[in-house]
C-alpha cells in the first residue's frame, strides 16, 4: 500500500508541475502574441456613395509614418466629429453612414490600417490621436470638436479627451480592455500584468466635457452590457441611448445614426463661430 500511495503522489506531484509550466507557458503567449489577438488591421474596398475629402498626417515620430483618412461634409457648419474606429475597421468603411450625421466628420485609420502605414500599439494610436485633433483644430478653427469612437475607439476618445473639446459620443464604450478581457475565460490569468494594451480610461473619467452621449446595446457580447453599465456609473452627466442589436450593427441603424445626429443638433454651438 505504501508503494502505491507514494506513486499517486508522484503522479499527483507531476500533475501540478505540468499544470503550473503550461499556465505559465500560456501566459507568455498570450504576454507575446497580444496584439494579434488586440488589432485586425483590414483595408476596405467600399464603394463611397458621398463626396469625401482624402488626407495624409505624418506623426512626427518616426518620420516614414503616414496615417490616411477622409473627410466628409466638410463645408458644413457646426461641430466637427473626429472619429475613431473600432479594433477591426477599415475608416473608409464608415465614411457612407457618418456622411448621414450631416455635420463634418474626420476619420483616420489607426497604423497598418487602411492606407496608413506603421504598425498599431496603444501608445501610437494615442498619440497619434492627439497629431489628428491637434490637426483638425487648425483645419477647422472656432469650430466646436467633439470626440466619436466605436468600440476599441471609444477608449481612445476618452483617453484624448481633455479641456479643449467639447464633447463626446461613445459607442460600445468600456473602462479598460482588462475589463472586457475579465468578463470571459481569460479572467484565469493575471490579464492586469500581461497586458500591454490596456486603453484604461478610468483615470480620466472624472474631467470628462459635460456634454457626453452614450449608445450601447443590452444584447452586446463583444464589449458586454454590465461592462459599460459599470463605466455609466462613472458618467453622471451622460445621455444613454440603448439598442438590442448585435454589437457591429450599432452604427448601421439609421435610427442610431439619426440619434447621434440629433443629439448633436441640442448642443450649445455657436454657428458665428463656425469658419466662414
């Protein structure tokens, strides 16, 4: 009996240690491959229905970097939206429905999206964020600028958001990536240490513009309800607009398209301000 009761212990020791070495194998993957698993570089080939705008920036580190998008509505009055994308999209794909929001709206693609060049990390596409509100200022100067993101985008609105904007719309929004992550199987590991690309907002949630609109859907797996419930309370201010539908549908409903739209028209701006 001894000689039995010591092998199950053997087996049992090499259990754990097998199960500890490929815990910690995962978590270096996972640590190692992250942005495959973050960013879904895609280039779209969508036929545009409206008159746009193309444009090229150039941040200034490194130099061989260059981030495309467009514009549409451009001689509008008004506010001026800039646009950030989702994890997964081209911005030439959301050139048609923005066009229907019928006030100015700039979208860039984040690097090695669309036609710009580079490769994404959260640190470039925060500070490209800032070159692309920095630059739409001073194309559209005195105009009111109001930060848009779907999705991953939306983190980025919040995270460029400071005193010198004017509002923000944020579908799909979320506290951090490691929030997300946290509400599936991947909460096992310790996701707040591996995780390079956390886009946590949280830090910036309490000097945030008063005027700040909010559409999400109560059937959301993607970013999850109770998720951006959490950032809500958070919010105070903000107006909640709520869907049903499947979480890449929210903005290919005309109806949320004409709420954001009218939601915008109620703000306080000043069309003496606008450029002339």
């Amino acid at each position: 009996m001894k000689v039995q009761g010591s092998a199950v212990k053997r087996t049992l020791k090499r259990i754990v240690i097998y199960g500890i070495a490929s815990y910690v194998a995962i978590c270096a993957l996972l640590f190692a491959i992250q942005d495959l698993l973050v960013y879904f570089p895609t280039t779209s080939n969508t036929p545009l229905r409206v008159v746009v705008e193309e444009y090229e920036l150039s941040p200034s580190d490194p130099i061989d970097v260059s981030l495309h998008g467009y514009i549409v509505n451009s001689d509008t009055e008004g506010p001026v939206v800039v646009f950030f994308t989702g994890n997964a999209g081209d911005a030439r794909s959301y050139v048609n429905v923005l066009a229907q929001l019928e006030f100015t709206v700039v979208l860039t693609n984040y690097r090695g999206y669309g036609k710009s060049s580079g490769k994404p990390s959260e640190k470039t596409i925060l500070s490209d964020a800032k070159v692309i509100i920095e630059w739409t200022k001073s194309h559209y100067p005195r105009r009111p600028i109001f930060l848009m993101g779907f999705s991953l985008g939306s983190g980025v609105a919040l995270l460029s958001s400071d005193g010198s904007v004017d509002g923000l719309i944020l579908v799909s929004p979320f506290r951090s990536l490691v929030h997300v992550a946290n509400r599936t199987v991947m909460r096992i590991f310790p996701l707040r240490l591996l995780m390079r690309n956390k886009f946590d907002s949280q830090p910036m949630l309490d000097s945030l513009p008063e005027n700040v609109l909010v559409l999400y859907s109560t059937e959301d797996t993607l970013i999850p309800t109770k998720e951006t419930v959490s950032l809500l309370k958070h919010i105070p201010q903000a107006t909640v607009l709520t869907d049903d539908v499947h979480h890449n549908r929210m903005l290919s409903r005309p109806e949320n398209v004409q709420a954001i739209r009218d939601w915008l028209k109620l703000q306080n701006w000043d069309v003496s301000n606008s450029d002339d």
